[in-house]
C-alpha cells in the first residue's frame, strides 16, 4: 500500500484573523489622521479670515469716523458761518439806541451849552439847544458837520432871547436857542459803537 499522500507541511505560524473590533479602532484612528489636520487647517482659515474682515471693517469705521468728523467741523464752521452770515441783517435792522445818540451829540456841546429839547427817531435827531453867543453856536454846528456819524445838519431857525441880567451892568444878556435837525449815518454810527469808539 503504497499509497502516497502528501502532506502539508506549514512551517510558518498560522496568521490570527484580526478581529473586527481592531479594523474599526485602526480605520478610526486613519480617519482622525486624515480629517483631524484638515479640520484644524479649515477652522485656522476660517478664524483668519475671519480676523482680517474684522480688521478691514474696523479700518472702514475709522475711516468713515474720521470723515465725519471732519464734515462736522466743517459743518460747524459751515453752519456758524452762514449763522453769523444771517445775523447781519438782523443787526443792521437793530435800531441805534437814542441814549448813545444823545451821548454824541451832548459830547460835542460848547461848556455853556444846554439841551433843552431832544427827540429822536430812527436815523433822525431833533434837538434844541442854549448857547450864549452865536460864536458857540456856530461852533457847534462845525462840530456836528465834521462828524462822521452825521449826514447832515439843519438849522431852521435860532431865537434871541434875554434870559439873565448882569449885576454890574443892569443889562440883559442875550440866549440864542438853536433847533438842530441832525440825520444821522447809522451805519457808521453802528461800526463806531461796535468799535466802542
């Protein structure tokens, strides 16, 4: 009987079957290897740019803030020019003050000058006026025509007039009463006042 059989003969070790548990945990840990970096990478583009639209928009507003900032003082200048631009008609329709024109006009009066009668009306002064010589009224009206606040100067009439006696003479000494009509240069009267001259 000679019957031949072969047999195998394995000399390796038997290979272990790797168990499923294993293929699960090593495909795992494979996946981490590969998704962990790429989602790190993703998440550090997404914060950078991120960063960077937070950086430009924070630039934007600085820019837009120093704009506006500039617009509103120019605004202010702007709007205090043309505020200071609307107040000059106002002003100029403010009316001259009948104190200073008295004032004036008293300021220019010889030492024995006296005011018996003023009137006053807007750009106009009526006023009546004592003097003792008719050299201090004339003196007066010099002075009245050579201000430059005065226009002009009207004298409709003067009146002699005995109001006192001297002692030692027994005669009367005239008074000579004057009526000035005075128009007044308001606009230079103003700017004189506004200069505090």
């Amino acid at each position: 009987m000679s019957s031949s059989r072969l047999m195998e003969i394995n000399l390796l070790p038997r290979r272990e079957k790797i168990g499923y548990a294993f293929k699960a945990a090593a495909s795992a840990l494979l996946i981490c290897a590969v998704l962990g970096p790429a989602w790190l990478g993703i998440q550090y583009y997404t914060v950078t740019h991120s960063l960077e639209r937070v950086q430009q928009e924070l630039d934007m507003t600085k820019k837009l803030h120093a704009a506006k900032e500039k617009n509103i003082v120019q605004g202010n200048v702007g709007s205090a020019a043309s505020g200071l631009s609307a107040m000059i008609p106002l002003v100029e329709q403010v009316p001259v003050s009948a104190v200073s024109v008295l004032n004036r006009l008293v300021a220019l009066l010889p030492q024995r000058g006296f005011v018996l009668d003023y009137q006053y009306s807007e750009g106009a002064a009526t006023m009546t006026v004592q003097f003792d010589t008719l050299l201090e009224t004339s003196a007066y009206l010099n002075q009245l025509n050579r201000a430059d606040w005065v226009e002009g100067v009207v004298i409709p009439g003067v009146a002699a007039g005995s109001e006192g006696t001297v002692e030692s003479t027994a005669q009367q000494v005239p008074k000579y009463t004057t009526t000035f009509q005075i128009a007044l240069n308001k606009q230079t009267f103003k700017d004189m006042e506004g200069q505090g001259k």
